[in-house]
C-alpha cells in the first residue's frame, strides 16, 4: 500500500509562529552597559555569528550597527562590524554605512553558499568590499572551513591597505602560529574558540572575540590577566572553569539559540528569542544551564 492510512506522529510539532521575530533596538543601549559595567567589556563585534547576522535583511543590520555605534560612543572602545553577506554587494553596501555611522572597524566572514573556489578569489571578493570602505581598518573573519588563512592574507596588504586582522575561529594552533608569525606589528589576531583561549594566548594571539563573553566576559579578563603576569596556574583554573561550562552546555544542546537565552538569563535583560532558522531554546536547558554557571562561578 503506497499510502498508509495511520501517520502516526512521535514528535511536538514546531511552534509556528507567521510572522518573524522583530529586531528591537531599545535594549541595545541597556545591553552595553551591561557588558561594561557588569562584565568588563570593552569591545563589541557586532552583527556577526552570535548576532544571527545572516538571518537579518540588509536594512535591518544597517539599523542594528547604527544603535550600537551610537550607544557606545564614550562608553566602548570599538565597535566592528560585520559585513558579510552571501552578495557581495549587499556586503559592500553594509561596509559604506559601517563607514558612515563611523564603526571603528569591518570584518568580512567568506561567502558560504557558493564558496569561492580559491584563496585567490576570496581575497578579490575581500578587496572589492574593502575598497567601499577605505578607510576603515579591515579584518577577515577566518572560519577554517572555506580556504586556509595563510594562503589568504600572504601579501593581502599589497590589495587592501587597510587590512588590519584576522578574527580566528579555528582550532589549528599551527596554522594560528602561522598567522601571528606572518603580520606584522600593527595587525591583530582575535580569538574565536573560547573553550581554548589560552593555548591561543600563548601562541601570541591579541584578543578574543567570543559568544560566550556575553557572560564570562569578567572571567576571561582574570584569565588574560593572570597569563599576563605569568600565573599560568589561575589562568589554566578559569579555562577548565569555562570548558566545564561549555561541555556541560555541548552535552545538553549549545547552538546560537542556546547562547541567546543564556544572554537573557545572565544579563537580566529582555533580549528576547532568536530568529527562525535558529530556534528558541527550551526553557529547562537554559535554567539547567545558568545553575551550572551560578556553580562554577559563585558570586
Ligand atoms: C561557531 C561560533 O559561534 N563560535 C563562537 C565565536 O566565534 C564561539 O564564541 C563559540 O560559540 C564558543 O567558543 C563556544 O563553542
Ligand atoms: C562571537 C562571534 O565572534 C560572533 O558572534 O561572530
């Protein structure tokens, strides 16, 4: 029988919900001082993986860069922005408004759906939005898995004069030493897995840029800290401290969803929900979530 008469469904249907989450603004302002004030940064990368950037229109990252540009101005240090889109004119327009609203810097992620075939061509992808904003310290957000980032940024100055960095999200500590080793001094390396900043620290990274600094932010300043003055041993006790939390988190389901919530939970903001394709997390995750955290780091 081609068309069984029993369906038999085992799951709870998804919550559908018809129209899409709305940005909302007014909390960005609040959100800032949060970060400030309660954890110590000083930093904000915007719009990017944790910003749910590739789920938003163009107008809406537009709107949200803007607030946070003006929000933080005396109040942070930089602000960059992500520009990248799957269009590189979309992108190239998100890199003239960055430029406008007076971001302290871009960042370009590769384009993932038709990924450039060569480190060759992503680089001209990086130079024809580079070239929008000339003025604006540039960095390539490297995710590992489109082309290695050695082969990319290897005489990337002679194309984009104002290339200034690398955000690294990948776990290669070869190909991260490779990096630090090539650029020169007024170059960064920032971060991106932050279950193993340390190890990243000593291979002379610059910074971090991290999901998790939404709330651990304090923690891994004490962590930077005691590397800086050499106290490997309280420095090494905050990374398993933060490597607890996130393999906890692993374990009982960690997406940008996830992430969100624990945004709302650990700031006490209302922050709100993600966006579909990225789902709302269950609300007994986030508490069991936030009771490992409230463990870990007692107050
Ligand atoms: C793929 C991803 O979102 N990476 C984040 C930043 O780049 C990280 O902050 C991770 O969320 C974090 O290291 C936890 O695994
Ligand atoms: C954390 C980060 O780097 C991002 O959201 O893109």
């Amino acid at each position: 029988n081609p068309c069984p008469k029993k369906q038999v469904i085992t799951r709870d249907p998804l919550p559908l919900k018809l129209k899409p989450i709305e940005i909302n603004l007014s909390v960005i302002g609040p959100y800032i001082d949060y970060l400030k004030e309660k954890q110590g940064v000083n930093n904000v990368f915007v719009n990017g993986t944790t910003g749910e950037s590739m789920s938003l229109s163009v107008e809406e990252r537009k709107l949200l860069a803007e607030e946070w540009c003006r929000k933080a101005k005396g109040k942070m240090d930089q602000v960059i922005v992500h520009v990248g889109c799957l269009s590189l004119k979309d992108t190239q327009e998100l890199a003239h408004h960055a430029a406008q609203i007076e971001a302290d810097g871009i960042a370009v992620i590769a384009p993932s759906f038709f990924k450039p075939s060569s480190a060759d061509v992503l680089r001209t992808f990086l130079q024809e939005v580079a070239s929008t904003a000339p003025t604006l310290p540039f960095y390539y957000y490297h995710v590992p898995s489109v082309t290695g980032v050695n082969e990319l940024i290897e005489g990337i100055e002679k194309v984009i004069p104002s290339f200034r960095g690398v955000k690294f999200s990948g776990s290669d500590l070869m190909d991260l030493g490779q990096c630090i080793s090539y650029i020169p001094p007024h170059w960064s390396v920032l971060y991106g897995i932050d279950e193993q900043l340390l190890g990243a620290l000593v291979m002379g990274v610059h910074g971090a840029v991290g999901s998790t600094y939404n709330y651990v932010g304090c923690h891994v300043n004490k962590l930077i800290s005691a590397f800086e003055t050499g106290d490997l041993v309280q420095a090494r006790t905050i990374q398993f401290k933060i490597q607890e939390l996130v393999s906890f988190a692993i374990k009982l389901g960690f997406d940008v969803g996830v992430n969100k919530q624990l945004m709302n939970e650990l700031s006490g903001l209302d922050l709100g929900p993600p966006r579909l394709p990225v789902m709302t997390c269950p609300a007994a995750r986030a508490l069991a979530i936030k009771q490992k955290y409230d463990s870990i780091f007692p107050e």
